[in-house]
C-alpha cells in the first residue's frame, strides 16, 4: 500500500491486483501532492485488527476515484513472553571476586535487544552461601520493540558461589613481607613498633572497576579483568610508642593499621608483589577502637 506520495516507487506489488497495479502505475507519473493516501493506524498494529487505508485524488487528469479500503492485520510475530524464571535460565550471570568482598556481574545476555536492567543490594561485599534477590528493570517500549512482553514478578533469587578465598593466596607471606619491613622501617630514633600479629585483609575498592556513575548495586557486563584480577589490601596493627623525655610527658602510646595494595589474579590466586602501593595508615589512641574501625572494612586474616 501506498503510505504518501513520495513513497509510491517502494511499495511491493505482489500483493496487488491487476486493476491496483495500474492504479498504482498512472500513479507513478502525477506524485508530488496529486494523489494524497493515508492509514488509520499504522503503529503498533495486533493480529486480526481492522485499519483504513484512505486515498484522495487531487488531479482529474488521474483516472481514479477517491475511496478506501479496509485491511485486516495478518503476519505479525507474536511477541515472546519473558519471565524472571526464564531470565534466569538464559542470562548468564557470574560470581567473582573474594569471599566476603565479592560481587555478580553478566557474562552472556540473550535478551541484549530488550534492554534490561539487573540488580541486587549489597554488590561488592557478597560471600558464598548467601541467598541474593536480583530485580529485573525493563522499559516496555523497547521491550515491545525487541518483541518481548514481560509478565509476573521482576526479581528472582540466587545463590552466591565460586567466590576466592583470601586465606588461600598463593604467596601471601610475600605481601606480608612488605608490610613487615615498613613497620620495620618506622622503628627507630624515638619511636618504637610493636607489630602486634593482627592481619586484615579488604578489597581496594578505589580501584575497583565500577564506572564513577554506576552504583555499588549495579550489576554490569563481565570485563576480562573483572574476573581475572582484583585489587586487595592486606595490612597489620601495630602499636607505635613515641618516646619522650619527663619533662615533654613521657611516652605516647597509639596503634595503627599499615596497608598496602596489591593486584590478585584470581586466576591462579597470586598476588603479585611489585604492584605493591602503600595505602593510608589508620590510627587510633586505643587497640580496640582502631580494630572496631578496621574491622568495618576489612576481614581478619591469619
């Protein structure tokens, strides 16, 4: 069918007939505004509904009257129906990162043309064995764009696995090493470091690979270094004692927390100990507020 003037020379023929045929070919010698057509609806149509095509002569020279024709709407793919259970199923979603500081991220989405929008609270610190609620955001437009409609609840539920364990770093004395020799390096002249055997161990979420504008929630497309490297900290309390003479007021007692960051590949869980980075030391006049600190962002480590 003829939607306007400027789209005569598109329209298909085979489903025209003989008489429509010429119509259409004296057409084709008087566009331009001479033969004015138009739909009743030409968006989204449904199966089985009846819309007017409407053409209006505006040449006596075209042997053609004005009418219309009623067309029932036929051979549209009926669109598919998506659930968050069949979801489920065919996006495939991944766990990665360490036990305690982990996070979900999408390896293959077969609804990419839908456009759907995962996620879930508490991204970036998952552990394994935890139950997780994943929601589903869609837009129904593009979702009837890409042929989908969803129905039913948009969140279903997973478990959290396959998450590293901290504890099982490959070479995590070499990193211990590094943090010892600092604490090492601050003993002397009037102060004196007592390391005090108190290993933390945290994710550097500084460096992690979120995008600035996405939230902690987010649930994104897998990177190869998402799932190949991490960036951790791992780091000791120490007391530190600054010594002075009676008349200043003797010693001055505190503790602190030096750390520094590595990159682990989670592949082989190896940290590698020349991206060593000296982080922040945390400090603290008593032990057991530093540790409560401390203990809000990172996990013990032996």
């Amino acid at each position: 069918m003829i939607e306007d003037a400027n789209s005569i020379n598109s329209v298909n023929t085979s489903t025209l007939t003989d008489s429509e045929k010429q119509i259409l070919s004296t057409a084709l010698n008087f566009k331009g505004g001479m033969l004015e057509t138009k739909f009743s609806k030409s968006t989204n149509l449904h199966n089985g509904e009846k819309i007017t095509y409407r053409w209006k002569v505006n040449n006596e020279d075209i042997p053609l009257k004005s009418g219309e024709r009623t067309i029932t709407v036929k051979g549209l793919k009926e669109p598919e129906t998506l659930t968050a259970e069949k979801i489920k199923q065919k996006v495939k979603f991944k766990f990665y990162g360490l036990d305690g500081s982990g996070n979900i991220g999408i390896e293959k989405n077969e609804f990419g043309d839908a456009d759907l929008k995962f996620s879930t609270a508490n991204n970036g610190s998952l552990e394994n064995g935890e139950k997780i609620t994943i929601k589903v955001t869609t837009d129904s437009a593009q979702l009837k764009e890409a042929g989908y409609v969803f129905k039913g609840a948009h969140e279903f539920k997973l478990t959290v696995k396959d998450l590293a364990d901290a504890k099982n770093v490959k070479n995590l004395d070499e990193a211990k090493k590094i943090v010892e020799k600092a604490l090492a390096d601050e003993n002397k002249g009037r102060t004196t470091i007592e390391p005090t055997g108190k290993w933390y161990i945290g994710v550097d979420s500084s460096r992690d690979s979120y995008d600035f504008m996405s939230t902690p929630s987010d649930i994104k497309e897998l990177t190869s270094r998402d799932l190949n490297s991490k960036r951790i900290i791992i780091g000791q309390i120490a007391k530190e004692t600054h010594h002075y003479d009676e008349i200043v007021g003797g010693d001055d007692v505190e503790y602190e927390f030096v750390n520094y960051s590595f990159d682990l590949d989670l592949s082989d869980n190896t940290i590698s100990v020349d991206s060593a980075d000296e982080e922040r030391t945390i400090d603290n006049v008593k032990l057991e507020g530093l540790e409560k600190t401390v203990g809000s962002d990172f996990s013990p480590l032996k």
